[in-house]
C-alpha cells in the first residue's frame, strides 16, 4: 500500500478511532460515510486510513447488529 495524501491529517485520522463509544449511532454512521468517502476512497490506499476505517466500520457493524438484534450470543 502506498501512502497517499489525507484531506485529515493522519494524526487527526488516527484520533477518529478512539471514543467511538461516545458517538451516538447517527454520528457514528456519518463518520464512517466520511472515512469511505475520504479522497475518493483513499481508505483503501493509505495504511492509517485503512486502519481507521476497518476499527470505525467494526464498531459500526457492532453496534447496527445489536439494534437489529443480530448481536453476537442472541
């Protein structure tokens, strides 16, 4: 993977995967829309918008299954 420009910094990036818990679930969606749609997909080039995506998308995936009652051990 090579590592092409943010229009984050990677530091700021790198911030979008900590406290996902204290985003509701509206907000936590808007990011993920704003990662996927980073530079025209830029996610799927830069390791640290990689990263950030996969934690985000993971989270976002957690929580959609627990309000759709698809959590894991249900």
């Amino acid at each position: 993977m090579t590592s092409a420009t943010l229009s984050c910094s990677q530091e700021t990036c790198k911030q979008k995967r900590y406290h996902l818990e204290r985003l509701s679930y509206q907000a936590l969606c808007a990011q993920l829309e704003k990662c996927e749609t980073c530079e025209n997909g830029l996610f799927k080039t830069n390791l640290v918008a990689t990263r950030t995506h996969q934690i985000i998308a993971l989270y976002w995936a957690q929580i959609h299954n627990t309000f759709t009652g698809k959590a894991i051990g249900n």
